[in-house]
C-alpha cells in the first residue's frame, strides 16, 4: 500500500505545511515540464499540477522521490515547511 507523504507525517509529527518548490528548482536548473514529464514517466498534464500545486502533503511519496531522483536531491528539498 502507498500513502500519500502527508498521511505519513500526519502520523508521526501532527502534520505541517509543505509548500511546493518544484517549480522553483525546475526554473534555477532550466528543466521544463515535459522533461521532467518523461523523466519520471507521468504525463505532462499531471506533471504541470504537481509542479504548480501550492501544497505537496497530498503527493504520494513515490512520486516525490521520483522527482527528487531526477533532480539530484532529497525529498526533503522539494518543499519547505
């Protein structure tokens, strides 16, 4: 079973406000939606709302570390709280 990462940390911390850097990191490295797109095999319309979503607590954490892997970086970077 996969649960979203703010089911996870709802569990273990009370739950807190991960505001979305994705597309901060995206426009600081020149990488465009679509790459990112087919880098971690999703399609570019759920791409484009996960990069433009305010909130990644409802983002599976699968996803999250696919992105991060793409990127180069922890999980933890893609947001801050």
């Amino acid at each position: 079973m996969i649960y979203s990462l703010n089911v996870i940390i709802n569990r273990v911390k009370g739950g807190f406000w991960m505001k979305n850097k994705i597309k901060d990191i995206l426009k600081e490295n020149r990488i465009s939606i679509i790459s990112l797109s087919e880098a971690i095999d999703m399609n570019y319309a759920n791409t484009h709302n996960l990069v433009n979503r305010e909130d990644l607590g409802d983002t599976k954490l699968k996803t999250l570390k696919a992105v991060a892997d793409y990127l180069g970086m922890e999980v933890t970077d893609l947001w801050e709280d």
